[in-house]
C-alpha cells in the first residue's frame, strides 16, 4: 500500500514545493496577525519549516509522508495545508480503505490541534464539522480523480487495442485480397496453358500438316508462351508483395461481354463450343456478378479441354437484372461412370464452388446420361 510511486516529473515537484511553501506562509500570518507574539510561534516555525520540507516526499510515499504531516497538524496550524494536500494525494493514488484511514487521522489530528490552539471567533464544535466536512471532499475529489484516471486509462488501452486489432484485420485483408487476386491470375493462366496444351497436341499428331498450318500454330504456341509467362510473373510478384495492387493484380476484370471472345478461343484452340446467350442488359451486370459468371464459364471450358477433349461443349447463359444469372455448361465424357472429373483452375470444384456462394449464389454439378454437367445460378439484383 505505501510502495513507491511512479517517479514524478520535476514541475509537478516544483509546484508543490511552492504551493505549500506559499500556503504555510499564509497560514502562519493568518494566524499571527493581531495576536501577541509568544513562545507558539517558535512551534510553528518549526513546524512550517519541517512540513515545507517533507511536503515533496508526498509524490513518492503519500502515505507515509501524509502520517508525518497529520503528527505535525496536530501540533500547529501551519502543517494544515501539507496535510490536506497529503491526504487528496492518498485518496487519488491508494486504495479507498487507506484512504479513508488516512482522512480519519487527519481529522483526529485537528480534532486534537483545536483543544489546545482556539480558533477565535468559532466554537469548537462548528470548527470540527467544518474539518470534517473538508476532510470529506478531499476523499471525494480523491475518489473521482483516481476514477477518472482509471477509466482515462482503460479508454487508451481500448484504443491501443483496437488500433493493434484494426492493423490485424487490415493485415487479414490484404492476405484475403491477394489470396483472390492470385486465384484469379491462376485461373487465368490453367486456361491459357490447356489452349496451349491443344495447340501443341495438334501439332504433335498431325506433322502432315501445311507448312502454313504448323507455322500458324507454332506462333499461336510462342505468343500463348510469352503470355503465360508474363502473367505467372505477375503472380509470383503478386504474392511476394505486402501491398497487392486493386483489382486483378492491374488487369481489366472480366465481364459478360467478353464471353464471346472467351469461347472464340476454346473454338479455335478446336474445341467445338455451343453458346446460347439470353441475358438482358448485360453491360449493366455488378462485377462481382459478371467476374463470378465469367469464371465458371472459364473452368468449365478449360476441364472440358483436359477431360474430354474433342467433345463438344453446351454453354448457356441467362437472365438479367431481378432474375438472376443462370449459368450451365455441358460436355460429353469420354468415359461413362467415373465421376465428375478433376478440377484444374483454382482451387478445383470446391474452390469455384466457394467463389459462387461468395457471390450469393449456388453451383451444382452432376454426371448423368454420359455428360457432365455444371450448373450456377447467381443473384442479380434488380
């Protein structure tokens, strides 16, 4: 209870050595004033001089300072106002039941300085109450500035907290961000490197081709290389980067405009593609919306090209604002009853599956009557 406080700042010393000094002074001339001068007064010089000496000491051992300083009270009046200072110092820094202690002592101390040192002009019974009284706000003021510390304290360390947490939930989100970003790139680039894959079995088993032929597919092949290529740099800079750039690691995101062209590429890598498109308005489709549809449609085209290769495939994209999105893609298996196929893009079925119900809506997919089939729907909100 009476360890030693926190090292006090020297202003917080130096205004206490003159408060007090200041406040003893003009106790003692209050008291002296128009009284003869008589053997007392050497007592409360005396007793000045020491409290004036031990007034400091209550920024480092209240309690024990606030002791001497009530002894000293109770011999002369000029120790009253170290003494109260004292005792505000405890109430604000020391629990309540020593503060309480101490205000008891404090009173007693006064109690005991007006038997023998008469205030004029005031009886002893009202001179009491009025100690007590004082000695009861000094507790009370106490009480609420150490609250007020406390809660002072509580609302920092609630802000460190939650500054500490919010650094946290930023860091979450960027690893998040990137985390879909590089999902996205990989998609990106699993659907490249299957249109490669195609380019490069016909030419591998079809060397009677033209000249003209076998150039045009080997420069098909070279660019889908370099493409390729650059698009795993941006994805090995993307992960290794704390501060992933917005959006598709710089790319343009997908819309459903650019289906077309997504299945003019299947169709040229050989792949026969059937795409029946009813959307309405499909320039004004949310991104998030358009991105998800897009991918689908990418993933099932790249694992129609890795599983059942040579088979046609059935695209049909539908719907519109308020009716949602409607996505199904099919493709004939080469083998009957093995089950869905792998997955090559992303994170396999669960990952587009995961990327649809991010997007508020549902993927199904089933293998019946020798195809397999992929179905999305997605809300469009009107």
């Amino acid at each position: 209870m009476n360890s030693i406080s926190p090292r006090p700042r020297p202003a917080a010393v130096a205004v206490l050595i003159g408060a007090s000094g200041l406040l003893i002074a003009g106790t003692m001339l209050g008291w002296w004033i128009g009284r003869p001068i008589g053997p007392l007064l050497a007592l409360d010089v005396a007793a000045g001089a020491l409290s004036w000496l031990v007034a400091p000491l209550m920024l480092w051992r209240p309690v024990a300072a606030t002791a001497v300083l009530t002894v000293l009270a109770a011999l002369s009046p000029a120790a009253t106002p170290p003494a109260t200072m004292g005792t505000l110092q405890v109430a604000r820094r020391r629990r309540a039941p020593v503060a309480i202690a101490v205000v008891g002592c404090g009173v007693a101390a006064h109690a005991v300085q007006g038997l023998w040192r008469a205030n004029g002009g005031l009886s002893y019974g009202w001179w009491l109450a009025l100690v007590t009284i004082g000695f009861g706000a000094l507790l009370g003021w106490g009480a609420w500035a150490r609250a007020r510390e406390a809660l002072i304290c509580s609302l920092r360390e609630r802000a460190r907290r939650a500054e500490a947490e919010q650094g946290r939930r930023v860091a979450e989100a960027r690893m998040l961000e990137r985390r879909k970003i590089a999902r996205e790139m990989h998609d990106v680039l699993a659907h490249r490197l299957s249109l490669l894959a195609t380019f490069a079995g016909a030419m591998e088993y079809r060397p009677d081709s033209s000249p003209e032929q076998l150039s045009r597919a080997a420069g098909v092949v070279r660019d889908g290389v370099h493409q390729a290529l650059d698009e795993l740099r941006e994805v090995i800079s993307l992960l290794r980067d704390d501060d992933p750039p917005d959006g598709d690691g710089g790319r343009p995101q997908p819309v459903l405009a650019d289906v077309p062209r997504l299945v003019e590429e299947s169709r040229e890598a050989g792949t026969e593609v059937l795409l029946s498109e009813a959307v309405d308005e499909p320039a004004e489709a949310p991104p998030s919306v358009a991105r998800t549809a897009y991918r689908v449609i990418q993933e099932g085209l790249t694992n129609a090209r890795k599983h059942a290769a040579g088979q046609p495939v059935r695209v049909a994209l539908r719907g519109g604002p308020g009716a949602g999105l409607e996505i199904d893609v099919r493709n004939a298996l080469l083998l009957r009853d093995t089950g869905p196929p792998g997955w090559s893009g992303g994170a396999g079925l669960v990952g587009l599956t995961e990327r649809v119900h991010l997007a508020g809506g549902r993927l199904d997919h089933e293998t019946a009557g020798g195809e397999f089939r992929l179905h999305a729907s997605i809300p469009w909100p009107a």
